[in-house]
C-alpha cells in the first residue's frame, strides 16, 4: 500500500470519476423504489435524500456519496460479474443506510445533516421513524422480489448487518453516557466495526454474492469492507477533532465540542499519560470555548491518540487489502475497489 | 355466520384452547430468537415480551395471546400443510408484529401496555427504536435463514405488509392531529385496514404459502385475515367506548377520552345528524370529566355510530368467510381459523 503522491492522486481521481458514475447509475433506481412508497412517507424520504425541500419544492440535493451502492457494484465487478445485476442490491444498501441515518438522528438528537435541518426536526418523530421503517422494508423488498439466485442470501445477509448496526448504534449510546475514565478502547473499536464496518462489508459482500462468488470469497469481501470501514472511521474521527472543514463542512473540533467518545479521543483518555488525565479532566467539564477545545485536541495528541489512530487506519487499511488479495486474486480486477478504499480513507493526509 | 349461543361458546373454548396451544409451541421458539439479539438489545426485548423486568429479574408474564401466530399455524393446516414447517413464519410475524408495538408506542408516547410500562417509558426512546429495529431485522433474517421453499416470498410478503403498516400508522397519526369536521370514514377504514388488517392478513398468508397453496389460494387467505382484521378493529374500538373492563382491562370511555378518531366516533361524526354535531362539539373541548365521556358516547350511539361499527363488524366477518371459502373449500379445514376469526371479533358481544 505505498504509494507515491501521483499514484495518490490518480487514485483518488478514478475514485471520484467511479463514485459520480455510481450516482448517475444508482440514482434512477433509488427514485423509482422510493416512489413506490406510500405519499406522506415518499414526501419524508424524498426531503431526506435531499431531492425536495420540506414543502415538496423539487430540489438539486444528491443524496451523499454513494459509497455503498458503489461498493456493492464494484465488488460485483471485482469477482467477474456483472454489475448491473446487482443494481437492486446496491440500491437495497443504499436504502438501509438511509434507513440508519433517518433512526440514528431521532435517537442522536442530531438536527442537522448534510447541511440541512434532519427529517425528525422538520416533521416530527413519528415521521422520521415511520419513514426509517419502511425505507428499511423496501430495501428487502427489492432483494427478496429480486428473482437473481442470490437475493435471498442477500436478504438474509443485509437483515443480520442491520441487528449489528443496531447493536453498533446501541453501544454508541451507551458509551456516550459512561464518564470518561470508564471506556475502554477494545469496546470502542467493537461499537464501530458494527456500526460503520459492517455496513460496508455487507455492500461489498452482497455484490460478491450478486457477482456468483463462493461463499470464502464472499467472507472475504465482507472483511475487506469492515476493515475498510474500520479505517474511514478513523480517519473520519481524526476530521472531527482536526478538521478538514473546507471539504467536509465540519468545524475543527466539532466531536471535542460534543463531548464525544471517539477512537482518538479514547486511545488518548486510555494511554495512561499525564495528558490522559488532563484530557480526563476536560471532558468532565463543559468544553465550550475555543480555547478549552484546542487544549483537548492538544492532549489527544500528547497522549498519542492521533499518531494511534493514524497508525491504526493503516493497519486497518492493510488488513482489508489481504482480505481483498484472498477474494479477488488478480490485483486488476481488485482496483476499483482499492480506490474506494483508499479515496475514503485518504481525506485528510 | 348464524350460531347459536351454545355453538359460540364452544367456538370460544376451543379458540382459547388454540391460542393456549400456539402459545405453548411458539413461545419457546421466540424465546430462542430472540436469545440470538445483542446483549443490550434482548434485555429490552425481554422486558417488552413480560418475561423480565427492567432490572433482568424473570418475570411470568406471557406475551399477548398470539393470534397472529395462532393464524399462521392454523392456515397452514387449512391449506393441508404441516403446521410445524410454518414454526418460523409464526415466529417471525409475531416479532414483526411486536417491532410495531414498540415503534408505536414511541410515536404515540403510549406509556402502558399489557398493564406495564412501555419499553421507552423504561429504557428511553433510543433502546426502544432501536430494539424494534433489530426485532424487525430478526423475524426478517428467520425467514430468510429458513431453508423451506417458501421462505423467499414470504419475506417479500412481510416486507411488503410493514411499509403497509407504516402507511397505516402514518395515516393514523395524521388523523389525530386534523379536527373532529375534517376526517372521512373512507380514509379511517383504509387506516384501520392498513394498520390491523394488514398483518392479520399476512399472518395468514405466510402460513398458506408455508403449507404449500397456490396463489390464488394465498391471496384469499390474505383476504380473509385482512376482513377478519377489520372486524376485529371494529370491536376493538367499540369496547374503546363502551368497555368490557373486566375482560380488558381497559377503562369505559378511554379512546373518547383521548379524542381517539375510532371508526365508531367518525362514522358517527359523518352521520349528518344532530348528534354529529353534539359529537364534534364535545371533541372540539377537553372532554374529561365522567359526564362528558358519557355525553359523548351517548352522541356516538345516537349517532349510529355504535349500530354502524356492529353492523360493518358481521359484514367483514361476512367478507372474510367468503374469502376463506374460495382458499380451502373444505369447510372443516377451515374450523380453526373461523375458531379465531369468531373468538377475536365476539369479544363484546
């Protein structure tokens, strides 16, 4: 995985070539299933993915980065099948991590994603659930009408992804509440491989599973997008302490500000280091202004947390690409995979 | 339909005996289902099924009297299959039914069921979603998992039927938030269908498709546990105001008082009569003292609210026995689910 900063930047331009054509593919048939809901839900789903605003206005909002559905149909690709028979499974994990972000918003309080005020703040509770519910039953509704032979295993695959993300969602509630001298690192990693890593390993096993690979190699794919996920996660908590905010729209410090558990800040708090204790001391306390927050980043990387996760990401990162030399042996088939890999784990170096 | 008050009797006892029955049989595999839920998450499942408290002490309490897995069970054996291969679908709908109780409650911020607390009311609302969320994915997962030939179109079905419920609860909510003048019998009879009759109906479709029956014969069984649904919803809302506390355990008045928009008060609020307009009156105030609840549902009765809903009851039931007769011709297959359909509709009568 050394790559030189042209090779970087290639990659990371097939990435972003490779993400707009799964927006432009996906896109279509995310639309259709989504009319098929029922009118006040589709209005709630259609304000989320960013296409309406709130009174039904037509909106130009593109619903995220497509990541998944891209994942789904470059691992398709990747074992020698054809992506466009997975169509329906890449929109069905588009649809549950939606269904995802609808509930984890109500229950995270959050009101703001995507720039925009979240489905609950706009129309309620009841709505923003309901909509979440459905959003997830039409996802399996796709793969258990869909008549490709691998839809039921599909379907069986992504509802046992769905009870860990919910278990991954539950542990990060329950982390959120405990104080910090009362965490400890190895349950911080397992909240977020099932709430990030399994959903991405379920993309990419559901296309192996779509693309006609055997079970090992399914295994393996599912590795490749934990692990994979286990790394964005990373980097994406080092964005929330350090920031990237003209690319991401976060604020430097955002996750400090909140208080929040996430693996750098955990490393650090656990790395038995007098800035541990001061680091302690901060997130016991209200943490709101610009100075306090610049003292707990400075602690988290005087106690190490930045350098861990930095090297952790890597390692993850490393771990994913044995995973995918395992499922896809021929390193040509493997590269578009890689670039997803690499553009979502790259964002801030 | 005509039965004498003898025949009724023995119709109920042998009802009961079927719902002790179902009970005894799917119990212990709802039970281990739910054992396979993260640690977390099955605590709160448990404490919402009665069988531990908040504090993880067993408890006795049995979960709801299984009707719907008493249907699944019962319409496989219609349709001449082995009820025992259906064990999964009657699992798996009485947790898709129990995901909706959760959610519901949440929406409705219901604080009592079954004479308890409701799960959010005891865990919060985020471990109730979540727990309704995962409970959901799992009775999708045992269909999935299940190796009989059915099993595929049978989590296409319940799929399908749980956007249909949430159509339903959405509607539902949208009618207790409009005024006593603005809501039509037709839109309440389409709520109470999508939200009761459609997962009656389902029930038994599953367990026609589980024993081995053709379309034809799905669908009519579907149309029969969708009739036998509203009927019962049509009970169900006039023991609402006119009660069988002793049997229920709900108050006399209680949907009045809540302003519940119950297809008794609405036909009545639609009947064009004088007391109509005493009805919307009284649903336009507080209506909270004992002489106002008894104005109320004495409106409803001069109305014709109470005639309608007992009327339109035996005409559904009336319906759903027609369907049944054109999915399993022989009336005496039949006997268990008419047994049912009879028990859950003569609650008051």
């Amino acid at each position: 995985m050394t790559m030189t900063s042209t090779d970087a930047a290639m990659e990371e331009d097939k990435a972003v070539a490779l993400l707009e054509r799964t927006r432009d593919a996906v896109d279509p048939q995310l639309r259709a299933a989504v009319e098929t809901l029922p009118g006040a839900i589709r209005r709630v789903a259609k304000y989320h993915f960013g296409w309406q605003d709130a009174d039904g206005t037509p909106a130009a909002g593109r619903a995220g980065k497509a990541i998944r559905p891209a994942l789904v149909l470059a691992a398709a690709r990747a074992v020698g099948g054809d992506p466009d028979a997975a169509m329906r499974a890449a929109v069905a994990v588009e649809l549950a991590h939606n269904f995802t972000l609808l509930h984890d918003d109500v229950i995270d309080e959050d009101t703001t994603r995507r720039h925009r005020p979240t489905a609950w703040a706009v129309f309620g509770v009841p709505d923003a659930v309901i909509t979440g519910d459905a959003m997830f039953s039409l996802a399996l509704r796709l793969l258990t009408d869909d008549p490709h032979p691998a839809s039921p295993h599909a379907a069986g695959r992504l509802s046992t992804c769905v009870i860990e993300l919910c278990a991954g969602q539950q542990a990060d509630c329950g982390l959120e509440d405990r104080g910090p001298d009362d965490v400890t690192l190895d349950e911080c990693l397992a909240m977020a491989m099932a709430k990030t890593g399994a959903l991405l390993g379920c993309a990419c096993a559901l296309g192996a599973l779509y693309g006609g690979a055997d079970e090992r190699a399914v295994r393996a794919m599912d590795g490749f997008g934990r692990e994979a996920g286990l790394a964005f996660q990373l980097i994406d908590d080092l964005i929330g302490i350090w920031g990237d905010t003209a690319r991401t729209g976060k604020p430097v410090g955002a996750d400090l500000t909140a208080h929040k558990k996430s693996l750098p800040v955990v490393a650090a708090l656990t790395s038995g280091t007098p800035a541990a204790a001061e680091l302690a001391a901060l997130y016991r306390g209200a943490m709101n202004t610009p100075g306090e927050v610049r003292s707990a980043a400075d602690a988290v990387e005087r106690a190490g947390g930045r350098d861990w996760a930095q090297a952790a990401a890597a390692d993850r990162m490393a771990r994913a690409v044995h995973h995918l030399s395992r499922a896809v042996p021929d390193p040509a088939a493997a590269g578009d995979l890689l670039a997803l890999a690499e553009f979502v784990t790259r964002r801030t170096y």
